[in-house]
C-alpha cells in the first residue's frame, strides 16, 4: 500500500473515509460523555449550544476548504516533484468526501437548533417570537440552517439525478448557509470578544478565493469549479508493437459532482 497522500486516498478510499468520518464525530462524542459524566461545567447549556455551532460552522468551513485545498496540493506536488499528485483528478477523492462532511455540519447545526428548542426556549413559540424580536442573531442562526435543510434533503443520489443542472444551482445555498453562521457567530458574542472573527475571516477567505477564480481568464467550469475531473487519457504501448493505444478512464458517476 502507497503512503502517497493522493495514492492512499485512491485505493483506500473507504478507510479514508471512514477515518475523516469518525474524527469529525469525536466533538459529538466528547461532548456527549461530558453531558453523561454530567460534566459540561458551570452552564451546561451554554457549552452545549456553543460547541454544537461552533463544529457546525467549522465542517461547512471544512467543506468549502476542499476545492482550494485539492488545487494547493496539485501545485505542491509539482513543487516537490513528486511523481503523483500533479493532477487536480489525482484528488478527486478529497471532492467524493465533501457531501460527508457537509451532512455533518448539517448535524451538528440540527443538534444546536434542538438544544435551544428544547433546553433555552422549551418549544414555547411566544419565548421564540420573542427572541426573534430581541435577539436578531437567532433570526441569522434560523436562516443558516433552514438554508442547510433542503441541502441535506436532496444529498441522495436519487435527488441528484432528479435535479439534474439544478441540483449544483441549489447547493450554492451553503454560502449563504456560512455568511449567516458567522453573522449569527458575531452578533450573539459580547463587544469585544475575538472568537468568532477568525472564522469569518476563514469562511470569506474560502467564498473570495471562489469569486476571484471565477472572474480570472481562461476559468473553465470543467476544470476550476469544485466538480471531480476526469482523468487524462493515458497512452501506453502494446507489447506487441510500437503502437500507441490510447486508454480512456470510464466516465464519473454523476454522484461525484458537487458545488465549488
């Protein structure tokens, strides 16, 4: 087995898989044993509606990170040389893993709406109208998830073949999804206090990255957007003769295809 970065996600797809899966629920773990342990500190409910946000806006951020992250580690290989790598399709299976870590955000986002239905507002619909008219940061919090919720609907391949070119059209809903987060991030902490801002300058670094390719010469949907891309045909020779033969890699599936 290669421990080539690109070569190891290739053929051990699954296992990758499975570990960036199970290392994104350590925080739900972690924070489950605490509430079992009965050991959240002080106000339990606040370290729960904390850290339930706070990993939901990190995953989306992790989500948005993959289309630049697939094309910095292109060019690095190209730096170092390395014999894989150089490609943007020898990373395709960084772009498979994202409709995963984009339902996670989508959890642990529905985990922290729940917890403040549930233990901040107990399900009263006049303490949440109230809320809204007096804490404009649940208002922003609201339109972040309900703008995840038709993205987690239609994750299914089912959907995706059913939408067809629309289905990319709708999941450009999650930067409207990350903009609300960090506005919800910003306006619910105290005057003065820094936290939330590394995040936003992260989530609007990803977003400029994305409109700034977009607006560059020569940007090719195809090639610069956040889709799989197709393998290069290689030619190899027959053993037989000097003959070139010129070997196509099939074509994606469509559930490879995903926003930027």
């Amino acid at each position: 087995m290669s421990l080539h970065p690109a070569l190891l996600l290739k053929e051990r797809y699954r296992l990758c898989w499975w570990v960036v899966f199970a290392l994104l629920c350590v925080p739900a773990a972690t924070l489950g044993w605490a509430a079992w342990q009965e050991a959240l500190g002080p106000n339990p409910l606040e370290r729960l509606e904390r850290d339930t946000g706070r990993w939901a806006l990190i995953c989306l951020a992790l989500a948005l990170a993959i289309t630049p992250a697939r094309r910095a580690l292109s060019f690095l290989m190209v730096v170092l040389r390395s014999p894989d790598g150089k490609r943007l399709s020898d990373w395709n299976a960084l772009v498979r893993m994202r409709r995963m870590v984009g339902l996670v955000a989508f959890a642990y986002g529905a985990a922290h709406v729940l917890v403040y239905l549930e233990l901040d507002v107990g399900w009263d619909g006049a303490a949440l109208a109230d809320a809204f008219r007096e804490k404009p940061y649940i208002l922003a919090g609201l339109a972040a998830f309900a703008a995840l919720l038709p993205l987690a609907a239609t994750s299914t391949d089912f959907a995706m073949r059913k939408l067809g070119r629309y289905w990319k059209r709708l999941h450009r809903l999650t930067y409207f999804a990350a903009c609300a987060g960090c506005l919800h991030f910003v306006w619910l902490s105290k005057p003065g206090v820094l936290e939330p801002y590394p995040y936003v300058a992260l989530i609007l670094l990803l977003l400029a990255y994305r409109v700034i390719l977009r607006l560059r010469p020569g940007f090719h949907p195809g090639r610069d957007g956040g889709d799989e891309v197709p393998e290069r045909p290689s030619q190899v020779k027959r053993p037989e003769s000097e003959e070139l033969v010129t070997v196509r890699p099939p074509e994606p599936s469509p559930e490879k295809e995903s926003i930027a």
